[in-house]
C-alpha cells in the first residue's frame, strides 16, 4: 500500500499510563518543503497547519517508507490504531510507545518491524511532578525528528471508510535534562541516521535498539529546555520562558 495514495502525566507504573511515556503535547511549527528536501520525502497535499499545543487524536505529520522505498510526508491521526482493531476507540492510550518493548507488544510489533516514522516537531513540552510544563527544544531550534511508527487502519463501521493512516510516538529512558523533568523522554533522530530507520527492509530487531542508544547520546548534546507558562490555547507564546511571560504584567 502506497503511503501517499491511501492518505485520505505524571510518573506512574500503572498498566493504563505505561505506554505515555511523555505528557502527549508538543508544537509544530514546520517548513514542510525543507523537512521533505532533508529526508528525501514527497510531500503530500493537507499536511496539518501550524501549532504550538498538539495533542493526541489531531491530525500530524509523518514521514514514512512505503513498500516501493520512497518516502513520504503526510498527514496522520496522532494515536496508533493496529489493523485488527474493530473500533478508532481503543481502551488504552497509543499516542506513546516504549522502544523497549515495541516489539513484543501486539499493538505495535507490526509496526515496529517494518512501518517505521519519524514525526518533525519544532519542541515538546513535559511537565514535572508538581506539574510545572518545560518546553523542550534544539539549541539551535531546528525541528526535532521524533521516532515513531505508522499503521493504517480501515473502519468496519462503514461501508464507504477509508483507509487512515495513524502514528505514535516512541519513547525511552530520559537522560541529560529531559531526565530533571521526567522519567521518559522521546526518541530523537538526526538525518544521517533517518534513512536507516525508515528503511523497511531493516529489521525492527536490529533497529529500535541501535536507535533508542543513539537518541539517548543524540539528546545530550542537542536538547535545550525552559519553563513555560501552563499551556491554554494556542499560539507562539506558548513556547516562550516563563520568566519572560512574567515580565509582560
């Protein structure tokens, strides 16, 4: 199946919130030409408008591999749906997935083999036990490559559905700064090694693991953060430090 032909919070142990890993918000503002020109991508036609406060079930972009080795950038439903499932309604979040066992769980270990994605984002915002949000960010704010999965999912309630394409993000251990904040942090890409991961024919056995080790050495030499003020709506100045928020009062 074609890629681009069928495009039409706090810290827990319990089985319900295992696989959030982060909080689930983070801010698009994209260049989709430069990001489909970075990673070789044909971009499709409505791919999602600008955001700072994403949050799972909107639409996002992706770039994803299809079965002919060309890349794409489309248009997703942020929270993975497997094939097999008989509702859009799961009973578990799938917004997040743990690279560590993405494998091995059913949900994702289709996925997890063959249809992997990267997800551009401009910074992603978690948030700390007592609940204050950090917006987290390159130091030189170039968009993030979060590591993801893609799976396309058709409605059985419908006579006339198409088929949607949906995505999660991946997720692992937190290191450096992110791991001040919380104890789970996405997965971070660069786009020397995003080739290698979108590439179907790589074995997810291989992959996850070499990806999930690379992101962590990844995240300490590029991630920068800073407190915001709680997220409401949307717009840029979410994005801006809280002290300088304050300062406008």
């Amino acid at each position: 199946m074609s890629l681009y032909a069928e495009c039409g919070t706090a810290r827990t142990s319990s089985v319900s919130t295992t696989l959030m890993g982060m909080c689930g918000r983070f801010a698009a503002e994209l260049d989709y030409p430069e990001i489909a020109q970075i990673l070789h991508a044909q971009p499709s036609a409505g791919l999602p408008g600008k955001s700072w406060n994403v949050s799972p079930t909107q639409t996002i972009a992706v770039i994803g591999q299809d079965a002919h080795g060309v890349n794409h950038l489309a248009s997703a439903y942020w929270s993975l749906i497997p094939p097999t499932a008989e509702s859009k309604k799961l009973p578990y979040p799938t917004f997040n997935a743990r690279i560590e066992s993405a494998l091995d769980r059913p949900t994702f270990a289709q996925a997890a083999r063959h249809n992997r994605a990267i997800i551009p984002v401009s910074g992603y915002y978690e948030w700390t036990a007592e609940r204050k949000p950090y917006y987290f960010h390159a130091k030189d704010n170039r968009p993030l490559l979060l590591l993801g999965l893609y799976s396309w999912w058709l409605s059985r309630e419908r006579a006339n559905a198409t088929w949607l394409l949906t995505a999660t993000i991946l997720t692992r251990d937190s290191v450096g700064i992110a791991a001040q904040i919380h104890d789970r942090m996405p997965v971070l890409c660069d786009p020397q090694h995003a080739q290698k991961w979108l590439n179907r024919s790589v074995s997810g056995d291989k992959i996850l693991p070499e990806a999930s080790a690379y992101g962590a050495r990844l995240s300490q030499s590029l991630l920068a953060s800073h407190e915001v003020a709680p997220l409401h709506g949307d717009g840029p100045e979410l994005t801006e430090p809280y002290d300088e928020m304050m300062l406008r009062f």
